[in-house]
C-alpha cells in the first residue's frame, strides 16, 4: 500500500537529496525502509542498529518544504520485504546488500499446507470484513476498503490491515518479521479479533460517530511500508486533487472583482504545492471556499412600487405614522434615483414597539434578502472586520458572513442594539462601523480575513437603538434618527386585535370559533398585567392564553365532560391534570367523545385570572398618596416612559439630608437645590420643622428615596417633584392623588424644560394619572402627543415652582400674604 511519510534527519535528507532527486533511472527511485526501533530524537550522528528486516519502496513523490523546519514528505509504495546482509557504507546515507525474502508470484505457487492455508485466508477474509462493515459506509474512503477486500489476492490483506487497525510499534515489527504467509496470518487474526471487539465497545458506549470511524481507519503505523501496491491512497490523493482543480474552475467562473481573483488564483498555486498535512492547507482551502462562495456580482432585483410599499407597510404596522411616513419617502427616493448614497435610517425607541419588524417589512417592500447582525455586546472590532488570516481560527467579520448567509450583495442589514457596542482591548468595533457605514468608503470595505475589498454599497443598512445617548457620536452623525415612541393604550388595544392575537391563534392552531379576547380584556392584560412602552410582553401575555385554551380545546377532544363556563374561571386550574385523566376516560366510554367544550371560549377578567395569575399592577396610586411626602415623577428611561413615586421624611437630627435608590449625581444636586430653595421660601409658605422653626434643616434630618432602587437613575427632571414631595412633608398636606409632573428646577424656583415629554406623558396615562405639570417651554412637545390622550389628561405648563405647588395641591399652595408688623414708630 501507499503511504506518506517525513523526512527530517541529516542523513535522510541526503539520501532524499543525491538519490532520489538526482538519480533518473528507474531504480534510483527504490529505497528500504526500515523501521527506527531506537528513540527518533536521539539519533543525531550515530546511525542506530537497524532492524533486521524491512521493505523496499517506491518513491512516487517527493515534496520539500520549509516549514515548520526543512524536511521532506515522500509518498511511497511498499513492493516487498527485505532482509539486510551487510551494511555497506554509513555516509552520507547509509547502503546496505540486501535480500529479497517475499515475491508476489511465489505465495500462489509454493504452499506446502495448501488446505491450512486457504483456510486460514478464509477466516481471515471473514473478520476483515466484518471489521470493514462496522464502520461508516458512507466514508467513501471505508467503500473503497470494502471493495479491496475483494479485489485484492487474500495473501496481501494481512500487511495491508495491519498498516490500517490499532496496533503497537511492537506488533508491527512481529508482523514484518513474518516472512511466511502462514504466519502472517495467524498472527494479523489475533489482532483483528482484538479490533473488532473494541469496536464493539466503542458502539456500544456511544452512538457511532462518522468521524471516530474516520480515525480508525487513519490510524497507520509510523515509517512502516505495506508491500502491496493499493489504489486507496491514491484515489484519495486524485480525490483531493481532483478538489482543487475543481475549485481553480470555479473561482475562474466566479464573477469576483479582478483584484480578488488575482489573490485567489496566488493562493489556489500555493495550494497545489502543499503538501495536505499542513494546517495552512485547510486554511487557505476555506478561504478560497469563502470567496468563491461570495456573492460578489449576484443581486436581487428591486421591485419598488411606492403605493404597494404603502399598503403593505400599513397591513404590517399599526400606528407609528411618522415612522412609515419616513420609510415611504426614503423609499420614494430610491425609486427617483437608483443610487441612494443618503443616510442610514437609524430607529430609535423602547423594546417591543416594532423597530426590528418594520426593518423586515422593508426589505419585503424592496423585495430584497433580509439579515439581522445583533451588536449589543460587540466590543471587539474584528467581529465587524474579520480577523487576519495568520491567526489560527480566524474568520471574517459579521458583515462579509451575512452576505455569504444572504447569498446576494444587495440586502438590507438590520444592525441591531447599536447603542449597545462595547469597547474594549481589541478596538472600537463602533469605528469599524464608520467604514461600513459610510456611503463615500463602504465601495471598497476590506475585511482583515478576505483582505481584497468588497462593495458593500449595494447594501441597504438600516439600524436600531433604544437611546441615541449612548451611540458613539460619529456613527451616530452616519444615521438620521427616527424616534420610535411608545404605543398608547388605543393603539396597543388596536395591535393587538389586528396584529398580535391573530398571529398567537395561528401559532398555537387555534381559531376564532374556539377562542374570544374581548377588547376589554385586552385592555385588563394592558392595564393590570404590563407595563411598558412596547407590546412584546403583551404578546407574551397573549401567548400564555393561547396556550391555556389549546390545553382546553385539546382535552376538550377528549374528555366526557363538557367544561363549563365556572370552571374556566374556576382558581383550580384543571390543565395538569389532562394528561392523567384524559386517557382512561377516553378509553373507557367512547360515546361522549363527540362532545366538544363550549366554543368559543371566552375570555373574561375570571379566565385572565385563571390563566395569568393575579393582577401584577394595581393602580396603586391613591393609596401610596394618603400620607404627606409622598409625590410622583416622571422618569424616562430606554425602556419607555415610567412614573416614579417620591418618598420623603423626617426625623430628629442634625440638618442632614439621605438620599436613597441609585441616584446619579445630577438627580442628588436636584434634591440639594429643591431643600434650599424651601428653606429660603420656608417663610413664605409657612414650612415648618416638627419643632415649629422655620429653618427646616434644624434638628431635623431628611431622609429622600426613590424607589425601585435597583435601578440607577439620574437627570435633573425629577426637581420639581422633589420639591413638591417636601412641601407637602414640611406643610402636611396630601399631594393631589392623580398628578404626575416633571422639570427641572433653578436655585431661583424657575421651572425649565426637559427631554421625553412624549414617552413621560403616556406612562402617566397607562397608570391612569389625570393632571400633568410640565415646564412652560415643553407646551410644543405636546403636539406629538394622540388627541384622545391629550383629551383624557390636563395638562398645567409651570414655568415657576409656585405654579407646579398650586397644581400639586387641591385647592393650591396658598403662599400667605405676609403679615407685616407695623412697627409705629411714634
Ligand atoms: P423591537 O425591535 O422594537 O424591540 P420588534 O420589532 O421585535 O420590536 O416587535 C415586537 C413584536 O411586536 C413583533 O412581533 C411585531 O410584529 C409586534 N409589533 C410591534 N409594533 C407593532 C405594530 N405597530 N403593528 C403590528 N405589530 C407590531
């Protein structure tokens, strides 16, 4: 058989060197391999005692190379064992007279025992074969063996396994010295047996794997030649070649840019001379594979119809107007003039409000492939650029691996959560972005690993966020942000009955005769069981119904009983108990079977509860306000709008002021400026410590807390609450139970204007809050804002913190005429 082996000591070089290479007969390409039975490390000058026996070979290939240090790789085939008479020179290599022991003609002609022999051939044909069709058959390399092992005469199938099965340097010996054919066998059978039966073990442990039987066969003893010429190897090697020459065609076929196949054809050269046991081997076969693989010049064709794309975004999405309205133009534009070099669209607003969906929609209007690259997390800018190729394991980045997954080079790339990137050691992947970004560079984008450019400007790249404060600002000077703002309580209700609820029924292979969700307990699921600006736990909420019914429906398939309306809403809920109880009744008395549940099924407040367990939010604003210092904010966060519930008190002290739950260092100076301003007021409004002072600080320690204090908070727009929350503290009076306000406030009790009116306004109205106080400058913001909001809310535009206590307290913050002593001076 054939086999491949390294060179690498002086001695072998030289032998490779001034015979091999030099020599041009014939014979000049035959050499005796023996096997090296001393340590190969330390046989540096000294030539070691040679082994008694070994086999002549044909050199059929020679290939040298420098790497990791010089040494050649020879390809030889073993044609018969030999025996060494005497050693004839050591240097430069050593040569020796030498006696052939085994000719292929003389096994067939010489058998003394024909009858033991045949036998013996017999048995062992058997186990080869056994052992042969233990392993994968579908290893094409196992299918070749399996067809040797009938093709081949029996007398060479004991060198040719033995090079094949598990054995230990000292079997292999024991084997080559069996020059008699009988004795070959008897002694490769034992081994076999041994083979076979490990194999079984292995089978029996685990399931077989293709690549544990891949081992097996790879196993080969080392610097040890098989005398039988075999095709296996050979047809393996035409195989491999067979491969490259087929990739050359294709990278030639391929439409990839002139300086891509430029590098590629360097590369497919270099191939060719590898030898395939080098890692740079697979390296640069993958990265052919990759750039072949490339859509380098295959796009899809646009269809853009701007009064399809309408309809169709409008059937997709519920509400955001403004959103759709700018998606149409920037489509319009597209359409006007193919090649858009304008800005990236950049969504922004809180989870769940359908920023990733209308990304797909796009690409669905355009007719284009879609790819989703999820960045939150992303703090190494090779996962943007891919990293080079000298390093072991390195792929391309992101970018280049979608369009390979997308096939085409003309698809939109939602980048996800890009307020999300990190940064760390290995560079701003935001930075790498800049390039991909950037409609005047993104022509010839290079990735590190493909390291030939790539056009992405075909790409349609459209991005999301949750707050633009954390997007670096040079990307974010690339992007025209659209605020995506959170739904209102209507709009939810509308989402939900168009969009939501039919998607779940048909997830869950429900249908409408089976289920009802009236509107006013989609309004119960908004208003009692979430709280967020988006709809995606709404949809979860949705999900989890879903679900509950299927259990019904299903077991009402089965059950004899029909469910009745009380136990819907029954608190036991009877859906564990379907899979015990459904089978023997079913068996026992078919009759009742036809026997469906009550449909549809409907869901009232009793099944919500049923399903979802108690409510998770009350409206718990009333009775958190029944005692003095209590007020509520408004709070904008990445996640929508929330209101904020202010807790202040008092004790005996020293004048000191606590301030709990997470607060930054802009939100604790609102607290310090909003006390010295009531003490310098304290007069006025008649503010009192519990001792009847008005310097309010005196003996009395103040203690201010934000709840949900695992969560950080900062900004200045919770001033005008602070200073609410202690004026009803000092004054001892209720804070109105249904206003809510925001703003920041001055040292001189100016009120000014703050971020996120929009998103404050709705959380203010999800949790049911009548009165507004916002600063006098933000009235603008409000136009933004649903008309049926605005008509459930009044609003009070403060721009002085007299203004914002008249408003916070029923019947207003009397500030108290002073009562000025008249001093006669007569
Ligand atoms: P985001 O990317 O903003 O976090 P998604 O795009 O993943 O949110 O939206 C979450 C789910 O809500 C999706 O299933 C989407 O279809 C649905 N959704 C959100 N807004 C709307 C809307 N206006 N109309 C219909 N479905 C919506």
């Amino acid at each position: 058989s054939t086999m491949r082996t390294s060179v690498d000591s002086p001695r072998n070089m030289q032998l490779v060197r001034s015979r091999l290479l030099k020599g041009t007969s014939l014979r000049s390409t035959i050499i005796g391999v023996i096997p090296n039975t001393s340590d190969p490390t330390s046989d540096c000058e000294e030539l070691p005692s040679l082994h008694r026996i070994g086999t002549a070979a044909l050199a059929v290939q020679v290939v040298g190379s420098n790497w990791p240090k010089p040494h050649y790789t020879l390809l030889v085939t073993g044609l018969c064992r030999f025996q060494i008479l005497q050693l004839l020179k050591e240097k430069p290599y050593p040569v020796a007279e030498v006696e052939q022991l085994d000719r292929l003609e003389q096994f067939t002609n010489q058998h003394k025992s024909e009858e033991e022999l045949g036998e013996l051939s017999e048995q062992f044909y058997k186990y080869a074969v056994q052992l042969v069709e233990m392993l994968d058959m579908s290893v094409p390399a196992v299918a070749k063996l399996r067809r040797l092992l009938d093709n081949l005469p029996r007398e060479a199938l004991p060198d040719i396994l033995t090079s094949i099965i598990r054995t230990s340097n000292q079997e292999k010996l024991q084997i080559l010295d069996a020059v008699r054919l009988e004795e070959r066998f008897k002694m490769t059978i034992p081994l076999l047996v041994r083979q076979i039966e490990g194999l079984k073990l292995l089978q029996k442990t685990r399931k077989p794997k293709q690549d544990d039987d891949k081992r097996v066969v790879a196993i080969r003893p080392n610097r040890r030649i098989n005398h039988i010429p075999s095709t296996a190897e050979e047809e393996e090697e035409e195989e491999d070649h067979d491969d490259v020459v087929m990739l050359e065609k294709k990278i030639r076929t391929s439409s990839m840019s002139e300086q891509a196949l430029k590098v590629c054809l360097k590369e497919i050269k270099r191939l060719k001379k590898m030898p395939q046991s080098m890692p740079e081997y697979a390296l640069t076969r993958n990265y052919l594979e990759l750039m072949v693989e490339l859509p380098w010049n295959k796009s899809t064709k646009d269809r853009l119809e701007i009064r399809a794309a309408r309809i169709l975004l409008d059937n997709d999405h519920y509400a955001m107007e403004k959103l759709k309205k700018r998606v149409l133009e920037y489509l319009a534009v597209r359409q006007l003039k193919n090649n858009l070099k304008g800005p990236i669209l950049c969504f922004v607003g809180p989870p769940g409000v359908g920023k990733t969906s209308v990304g797909r929609s796009i690409a669905k209007t355009l007719g284009r492939e879609f790819h989703r690259i999820a960045l939150g997390g992303v703090c190494d800018q090779s996962d943007i650029r891919g990293h080079r190729r000298t390093y072991v394991g390195s792929m391309p980045g992101r970018i280049i691996n979608g369009l390979k997954t997308v096939g085409v080079n003309n698809p939109v790339f939602l980048l996800d959560e890009v307020d999300k990137l990190g940064k760390s050691l290995q560079g701003d992947p935001a930075a790498a972005l800049l390039e991909v970004l950037d409609p005047e560079q993104n022509h010839s984008f290079t990735d590190h690993y493909l390291n030939v450019a790539f056009d992405l400007s075909q790409v349609l790249f459209i991005a999301t966020a949750n707050t633009i404060a954390t997007i670096p600002p040079a990307l974010l000077d690339r992007m025209e942000v659209i605020q995506v703002p959170g739904y209102t309580q209507e709009e939810k209700i509308e989402i939900a009955h168009r969009h939501l609820i039919p998607k779940q029924l048909e997830q869950h292979g429900l249908t409408p005769q089976q289920i009802q969700i009236p509107q006013v307990t989609t309004l119960d699921i908004i208003t009692r069981y979430t709280r967020e600006a988006g709809v995606r736990s709404l949809d979860r909420k949705l999900g989890a119904i879903c679900r509950a019914v299927a259990v019904k429906v299903a077991e009402g398939q089965h059950k004899e009983t029909k469910p009745d309306r009380a136990e819907v809403g029954d608190g036991e809920d009877c859906k564990e108990h379907v899979t015990e109880d459904a089978k023997p009744e079913s068996i026992s008395d078919t009759a009742d079977l036809a026997l469906p549940p009550e449909m549809p099924i409907l869901i009232d407040f009793h099944a919500l509860k049923d399903i979802l367990g108690p409510p998770m939010y009350e409206m718990e604003v009333s009775e958190r306000l029944s005692q003095p210092g209590v007020a509520i904010g408004l709070a904008w966060t990445p996640l929508g709008g929330e209101i904020m519930f202010v807790e202040a008190s008092r004790m005996d002290g020293e004048g000191q002021l606590t301030l709990t739950g997470q607060l930054g260092d802009v939100m604790k100076e609102s607290a310090h400026l909003a006390i010295s301003w009531l003490r310098s007021n304290a007069k006025r409004f008649q503010l009192t410590n519990a001792s009847g002072s008005f310097d309010l600080l005196d003996n009395t320690d103040i203690h201010l807390h934000f709840p949900a204090g695992a969560v950080t908070k900062d900004g200045p727009s919770a001033g005008v609450t602070i200073v609410t929350c202690l004026a009803s503290l000092f004054s001892g009076r209720l804070v109105c139970s249904d206003v809510a306000m925001t703003g920041e406030i001055t040292l001189r009790g100016l009120v000014l204007p703050v971020g996120g009116i929009k998103d404050k306004v709705l959380a203010a109205h999800r949790a049911g809050l009548k009165r507004i106080i916002i600063p006098q400058r933000n009235e603008k913001d409000l136009e933004e804002i649903a008309l049926n909001v605005r008509q459930d809310l009044t609003f009070v535009m403060a721009s002085c913190l007299d203004e914002v206590l008249n408003a916070a307290f029923d019947g207003g913050f009397s500030v108290k005429p002073r009562v000025e002593r008249l001093n006669s001076k007569l």
